[in-house]
C-alpha cells in the first residue's frame, strides 16, 4: 500500500480590505510525515494603490517592471538572443518524465455528496488533522485540500460548500532542469489574501472586485525551486507555477488536472485554432476522451454546481507562453495540454509565471454569467490615462456586402447611417485603400464617428511593422484596427498579441482580435481590446454550419464569461436564417461586447422595425441579471445602464417566459420587441411597468423577445426622415394594374403593401403624385421585399424602361431600402415599378432633390497598351474586351483624362481576376497609388475598386502597371465628375 504524506496548509481569513500575509509555514523534506512551524510576518508587504499586496520571494528582490508590469531581472539577457543559441542545448539535456497518477488516494473527514463518501473515493490515502487541510474562499464556500503522496507527487481537492467538485487532481510541470511532477518537498508555504475594486471602460459591469485568498507553495526538487500560487475565490479557483532561477530555460508539459466527478458532462467543442466551434453537449465518456477547447461547461452532481474550466493571463505575458486546451483521460480527468502549434517545448527565461489554470465553480448561472474572476487574474493597466477608449456599436458592410470595403462612397454611406442613428463606429473590413481612408476619417470625425480598419496579422507581426503601419494609420485618424487571422495559439503567436496590443494603447487605438484565441481576462491590462473572435458568429450564415438558437443559449454561461465576444449580432436579410428576427434582436442585449458589431446592411436596419431598440442599446455595462436559463434550452438576461434596463430572451424550443420586475423602480414604462406569427416578423407592445410588475410571454420556437425598460421617452415607431417626402404603394391615389395587389404585412410601413407585380401579366404599381419642386435630379428611396434576389423595372413619366437590380432582402416580409437618382419634371410626375419577371414587392417610396456623382467611363482597351499586355475579345466585358496580362512589363496608359479642377477625384477601375492582385496607378508620372484588387471570383467576373487620385485641371494621364507581379485584368475606368476635396 502506497502511503501518503499530507501537506497541511492553514487558512486564516482576510476580512480587511488589504491584501495581508496570514502565515508563513516552514516544513520539512522528510519522507515521513512533515511537521509545520508557524512564523508571523506582517513586514513583507507592498502598496498597489490603496491595497497593501504581499511580497514573495522575487518580488523582495526589488527587480524593475517591463511596460507590462512583470518583473524582469535587470541582467537577464534578451530571449531572441538567448534561445537561438541554447535551445539546441537545452532539448539535448532535456529528460522525459512520466509521471504516473497513484493507485491509491486521500482519505478525508470532509463532507461529500450522500451517495459518496471521501472514504469510497480514497480509502488508502492517510491524512494528519483534516481539519487543518483547508484553504477557504474569503466567505468560506469553496475550499481546496492539498495532498503529497510518498512519491512526491502533489494533489488537490475542491469543495463548493462542503461537497465534492474536483476530485484529487495532480499539478506539476517539467521543465528541462527539473521535473516538478514526483519527488517534491515542500518548502515553506504562505497564506495571503487581498480585497480590492477596479472599473474598467468597458464590460459586463461597472465595478469589479477582487477578492481572494491565496496560498503559495514552495516546491524543491534538487535543488530547484518551483512555486505554486493558488487563488481562492468565492466564485473559483485559479492556479499557476513560477519557475525560479536564471537564464534560459524549456518548459516541456505541465502535469495540470481538473478531475472531474463521475457522471459529469458539459458543454463543449473539439479544439480549433480559431475558437469557432459550436458548443454541444457532450456525456461523460465524451469528457474522458476528449480535446476540448477552452472555455469548457461542466454540469456538476446533475446541474447542481456548475463548472467553467479554462485559462487566465495568457497573451499579455511578454510571449513568455503558450494557450492550451483542455485533453481528457480515463475518469473525467481533463489535463491542460499545450497548443498543437507549440511544437516545441516552451523557450523562455528565468523566472517564468504560468497562465493560470482556472475553474470558475458556482452554484447558479447568474454568479457564472457575472463573475469577473478572470480579468482579476490579470494585472492592472499601466496607461495612466483610458479616457480615449470608447465602446459602442459598429456599423460594419463585409458580411452583408463582401467587396464594399474596396468602395469609399459606400463607406461614406455606412458613415452617415452610423451618425444619423447615434453609432459610434464604422468598421471597415479587407479591402480599404491606403488612398481613401485619412479622407474618410476626417469625414467621419465631423459627424462623431469613428473608424476602425482591418488588417491580416502578417501584415504587423514584427515590431518594424507593427512601429510603422500603426503609426501611420493613426496619423490618418483611424482609431482602431481590427487584426484578423491570428489562428495560432503557440506561444510565438502569444507575443504577437501583446506587440500589436501595446503598440496600439500608445497609439491611443483600439484593438479587436479576430480568428484569435480566447481572451483570458486581458482586458484589464489592455483595456482598449474592446472585443476579440474566438467564437462562431453571425459570419458563418455566409458559409453554412452557422449559429444556432442552441449554441446562442450556450455562449452566455462559456465564452462570453470569460471576455468581451464579437459575435456581431443581429442578422435579418438572410434566407437561411434560423432564428426568428426578435430573437435576433435579442442577442444585441445576450451577448456583450465592447465594440458591438452588427452585422447587417445599413439598408436592411434602415428599414427595420427593431432599428430604434438598436440605435438604443448600450455596449458597455453597469450590472448583469441572469433571470432564467439553462445552456442550450433558453436565456433570459437583463442588463442595466444607468436607470435603464435593457432584456434579451432567447430559445431552442418555444416556450412561455414569465418575468418578475423586481428589479425595476416606480414609473416605468416596457417597450417590448417580441415573436409574431412568422419568423421574419415582429410584434411591438407597450406596458407600464414597475418593480411589482410580472411580464408573460410566449416565445416561438428558435424565438426570443427584447425589452427596454426606461423611465424616459422613447420612440418605438421609426420616424422618417423631414428631407424625404414618402409616398406609400398602397395609397388609393396609385394605379395597380394586373395581378398587382394590396397586401396585409405587419413589417410594413401602414402594415401594408403592393404585392404581385411583374409576371407573364406585367403588373405593375405607378405613383401618380410624385411632386417635384424645380425640374432635375432627385434620389428615390425603394422600400421593397423578396425572398430572392429579383429585378424591377421603373417607367418615369412614361419614358424608356430602367431595371433595378435589387438584393434579397431575407424573406417577402422583410424590408431593404435601395437608393438609386431620377431625373423629374417640375410638378406632379409618375413613377411605375413592375415588369415582366415577377418583382419584389412595394411598401414605399421617398423622394427628395438630390444632385448625384457624375462619372466619365473610359474603356482600358482605348488606352495606350504596352506589351505583354494586349486587349482581349471578351463578352461579358464592357465593349466586348478587356485588357490582359497587365504586369511586370504590361501596362495601360491613358492620356487625356481631362477634368475641370485641380483637386483629389475618385476613380473606380473595373477588373477582373481569380485571386488578390496589386495594380499600381501613377497620375502625370507622380508617386504611383498602390491598390489591392481582391478576388472577384474569376477572371470572368467583373467587380471595381476605388482610389482617390489627385489631377490637375485640364488633360491629365494615368498610368496602370504592377512592376513586381501580375495585376488584374481590366475592363474599363470611371472618373468622378467633381472633385472630393
């Protein structure tokens, strides 16, 4: 019989709101059973702020702090230096370590579940005064054991109020000058503990507090000195291993377990480097085979205690390591496993903290949703100042528009919507152009809005790139980047995050990570990393395997726990939408984010009947409720801002939701947002409500519901706009011919609309009373609806027919708006929409005078063409050719360009190519505009580009080469009439 050796830890309360040393414990390195002295020491503490933190060991050698706050020796050589040369020499001295788990295990007088005694757990193990085995959670709920068996190897064990949630589970690392996972002696141990608040700009609640108590385990192994820092939180635990000595070191694999009880499951998704798999429920022996990513949902004893394992204080640790996943093992023993892309062993410098090892252990969703113990885990910010960072909602085109970042009048588009409805960002996705966007920041900054650009990774991933691309896009306004295809969790990638993230903050530039890992509390050393991916978002409706209302009512209680999530939300126009639109709307308040993207057009939400709710809703928090849920089935949230309470409710299966107002004050009022009969529709309600108030309500299936609850006015009807004026399709005073007809439909506009128009019998409706102040141009608003993507023809005043082309806009109940200029006659004019082909249906119209952009077209094969490139018979092609093999030698020149003044004009170049090409275009032989071209599916395909190029009045010449590679093919070219600036 193996016999075990207890390590017997003491834990002394903090109930002062200072973090203090309660003991300090010297223990023997005896075999047998180890005795404790007990040595007061109050004199080694330190101040942060307000709050008196104790030193350990490294921290009395008074070392200097990087800009990141972590210590460094000051002679410690630079790791880019260090690893090149000795890691060679390192792997060669390297030995593997098997540790293997006992057979036997601890016996303890602790109190367990009914069926299951510690006794039946452990019987062999042997204990000295189990009473004294604890270290408590600051009230007392969570406690953990610690237990050195006579192979050194050491474990722990957690309790949620006394019962069993994490059954003996082995800590140890191995490095390659010591193996830390047998043969350990206890060194001397201490407890601390600390109390203290924080805020932060952004995030799921306005205070934060973090209070723990801590014990610190000194480990040696000849001669070696290993620590181990376990925080107690009344909401979790978190663990991790500083390593101790100087110079080089390779950490090789942690021996890091989470042991769960028999007949545990959870939520979970197999490992990808991107985080974007969709949670499922998984049964125990999926736990015990698993490669799980974290955030990781295990439901204990039967959803009596629930469990979320993951990892805190990675990417913002001078790349001094890796992320990891979560492997599991023969009895629900899930260990920490390093990234599949460390292919190595971890190359780093003496001394090295770990990530924390992290279970956040409640017993309810509304303490798991709330916690804030993994921004705890991380350090304080440095910036003296924050006040430049901001949250709020973007507008953002890709996902709905996937070619418009390349289009700088679309972008002015976004921007206008964006200030006319009170959002604080336009995000502007792959495919800007260095020519536009200073221009569109200025622009921007006029209306109050701000600008975030995107960038692959590869373009800023050293430290010359990262100095230089971000100081110049500063200098043009952009105020943040959104980084994209990070997808490498190896502890290169994890430097890669704190380079761009610390850059930025002193750029004043806020920062969302995409394709990225999971953020593991970061957000409080960098708070301008107002969002990051990690998740399976709104984009995947793009792509197929999308979101789901089940994984929508999972995200809440994993990855949304654990940091800000852009999930970007709120999607209407897709036809293979799964959800209906109120619980669409719904996500806007169940998901959190600092920098809330939403993912639509602006001329779907410009038209939509929850347009008001989002224009409302806030991105940053002061509390969060978690009224009702259960992972997977239902979520009912509510979130508070100020005196307003904003509520999302979503579900699976259709079910009715029964809200207690309790939280409210007198006078308020609810304007509610929920299911009606179809999916794409919404029924709106108004309540008086106050705190005695209870709210039923039925929820469709894949349904949901979103309140606001304010004590202030609120429009829930959209308004229009006093420059347009509207002109319904329904109105008697309008001509239907045909099959065309007057349709009920609760989206619309009068809850009517003209519908069956175009087919075999050329149905059409026409606006008799169209009237024009002067004669001239004005811009039409068409708000139509179709399930498909269809064309209409317009008639005006009987002249020559014009086809519109119009985008589905989700479903025949779901409205877009669609812009486009006509030319009227002063007075009464008729505008006819209908056609052939069956058409869209109507709802309205508005009209208002409006001078358009004027463009001269000028084909490429009327250029000057060098060879190899040559002008190819094409069809499909503007003038039935286009210009091939531009590149290298290949160009296309054009002279006489002619405009009437100097000044900054907008080209649009018209191309076509299979893959991302760069064209070059020099103006009157000056300093060429560099253009990215993207993929516009084939060489067949014709999609266009727009730069900002500078020409004098009069006849100017431009010229289209790429010296280094082959540019696209090009098609033709259009000049704005009239300068931008």
């Amino acid at each position: 019989m193996k016999r075990w050796i207890s390590l017997i830890l003491t834990a002394a309360l903090c109930t002062s709101m200072c973090c203090i040393y309660a003991e300090d414990a010297v223990l023997g390195t005896s075999d047998e059973a180890q005795s404790i002295v007990l040595q007061e020491d109050s004199s080694q503490t330190t101040e942060v702020g307000s709050v008196s933190v104790p030193k350990d060991e490294s921290e009395q050698e008074d070392l200097p702090a990087d800009s990141s706050g972590q210590e460094i020796s000051p002679e410690e050589p630079d790791p880019s230096s260090v690893f090149a040369e000795e890691e060679e020499q390192l792997n060669q001295d390297f030995v593997t370590a098997e540790p293997s788990l006992p057979e036997e295990g601890i016996q303890t007088q602790e109190p367990v579940f009914p069926e299951r005694t510690a006794e039946e757990l452990d019987t062999d193990m042997t204990s000295v005064n189990p009473a004294d085995l604890t270290t408590e959670s600051p009230d007392g709920s969570l406690s953990v054991q610690f237990e050195l068996n006579e192979s050194g190897q050491l474990f722990y064990t957690v309790f949620k109020a006394g019962n069993l949630v994490l059954e003996p589970s082995q800590m140890g690392i191995t490095a390659n000058h010591a193996d830390f996972t047998s043969g350990l002696a206890v060194q001397s141990t201490q407890l601390t503990s600390c109390d203290e608040t924080y805020s932060l700009p952004q995030g799921k609640k306005s205070q934060y507090r973090n209070h723990y108590n801590q014990r610190e385990i000194v480990l040696e192994k000849d001669g070696r000195i290993c620590k181990i820092y376990f925080r107690m939180y009344d909401d979790g635990i978190a663990f991790r291993y500083e390593l101790l000595g100087e110079g080089a070191v390779l950490i090789q694999s942690e021996t890091s377990q989470f042991n769960l009880p028999d007949s545990t499951g959870g939520w979970a998704f197999d490992w990808r480097n991107d985080y974007e798999g969709l949670y499922t429920y998984r049964s125990p022996s999926e736990f015990s085979s698993a490669n799980f990513a974290m955030p990781v949902l295990a439901s204990i004893d039967n959803n009596r205690y629930w469990m979320l394992l993951t990892e805190g204080n990675v990417y913002n640790s001078n790349g001094s390591y890796c992320a990891s996943h979560l492997d599991g093992s023969a009895g629900e023993v899930m260990k920490v496993a390093f990234a599949p892309e460390q292919t190595s062993a971890i190359s780093t410098i003496y001394p090295v903290q770990t990530p924390y090892r992290v279970a956040i252990i409640t017993d309810n969703l509304n303490d798991l949703a709330n916690s804030v113990l993994m921004t705890n885990l991380n350090p304080p910010t440095t910036m003296s100042d924050t006040s430049w960072i901001k949250t709020g909602k973007s507008a953002w085109s890709w996902w709905s528009e996937e070619r418009s970042p390349q289009w700088f009048e679309r972008q002015r588009d976004y921007v206008d919507f964006a200030a006319e409805n009170g959002w604080d960002f336009v995000t502007v996705d792959a495919g800007w152009d260095d020519s536009w966007v200073e221009q569109l920041c200025t622009e921007a900054a006029d209306k109050n809005v701000s600008v975030v650009i995107w960038t692959d990774v590869d373009a800023i991933d050293t430290q010359q790139e990262v100095d230089e691309k971000l100081t110049r896009w500063a200098s043009w306004g952009v105020a943040g980047i959104k980084v994209d295809f990070m997808m490498n969790d190896s502890q290169m990638r994890m430097a890669t995050y704190q380079l761009i993230a610390e850059k930025a903050g002193e750029l004043h530039m806020l920062v969302n990570f995409h394709g990225s890992t999971k953020p593991s509390g970061e957000i409080r050393t960098w708070p301008h990393v107002t969002t990051s991916e990690a998740v399976r978002g709104s984009e995947h409706y793009k792509w197929g395997e999308y979101s789901t209302a089940y994984q929508n009512s999972t995200l809440p209680f994993t990855r949304n726990v654990i940091g800000p999530m852009d999930f970007t939300p709120t999607v209407i126009s897709n036809s293979n939408l799964n959800t209906t639109h109120a619980h669409q709307l719904a996500l806007s308040v169940i998901f959190e984010s600092g920098m809330q993207h939403l993912a639509d057009s602006i001329d779907s939400y410009e038209a939509w009947k929850g347009k008001n709710f989002l224009n409302k809703v806030p991105a940053s928090w002061d509390e969060l409720r978690v009224l009702d849920a259960f992972p997977g089935d239902y979520a009912v949230i509510a979130r508070r801002k100020g005196n307003e309470w904003y509520l999302g409710a979503i579900t699976s299966a259709a079910r009715t939701i029964t809200i207690d107002c309790d939280f409210l004050g007198a006078g308020y009022t609810a304007y509610i947002y929920k299911d009606s009969d179809d999916p794409t529709m919404m029924a709106t309600d108004v309540q008086a409500v106050d705190s005695s108030s209870v709210l039923m309500l039925d929820l469709a299936s894949t349904g949901g519901c979103a309140i606001l609850f304010t004590n202030e006015n609120f429009l829930q009807e959209l308004q229009d706009d006093a420059s347009y004026v509207y002109y319904e399709a329904e109105s008697s005073q309008n001509s239907l011919t045909g099959q065309a007809s007057v349709v009920q439909d609760g989206n619309c506009f009068g809850e009517k609309k003209v519908g069956n128009l175009g087919g075999s019998a050329s149905s059409s409706v026409t606006f008799e009373n169209v009237t024009a102040a002067s004669a001239g141009s004005y811009e039409v608003k068409l708000y139509y609806a179709s399930g498909d993507q269809r064309n209409i023809s317009l008639w005006v005043n009987n002249g020559e027919e014009r086809v519109l082309e119009l985008p589905a806009t989700g479903s025949y109940h779901t409205l877009r708006c669609q812009r486009f200029y006509v030319e009227l006659d002063a007075g009464v004019n008729q505008l006819r929409f209908g056609g052939t082909s069956y058409a869209p249906d109507v709802d309205r119209i508005a009209v208002r005078a409006a001078e358009p952009q004027y463009y001269t077209k000028m084909e490429a094969e009327d250029g000057i063409i060098t060879s190899p490139a040559y002008a190819q018979n094409s069809s499909g092609f503007s003038g039935e050719k286009k210009v091939s093999y531009v590149g290298y030698a290949g160009e296309v020149t054009l002279n006489n360009v002619h405009v009437e003044q100097s000044g900054t004009y907008l080209l649009r170049v018209y191309y076509a190519t299979g893959d991302n090409r760069t064209l070059m275009i020099s103006a009157n032989g000056g300093a060429p505009v560099r253009a990215i071209c993207f993929d516009s599916g084939s060489f067949n395909s014709v999609e266009y580009k727009e730069v900002l190029i500078s020409l004098n009045a009069g006849e100017n010449s431009l010229r289209f080469f790429n010296s280094d590679g082959y540019a696209p093919d090009l098609d033709y070219f259009e000049i704005a009439a009239s300068p931008i600036a």
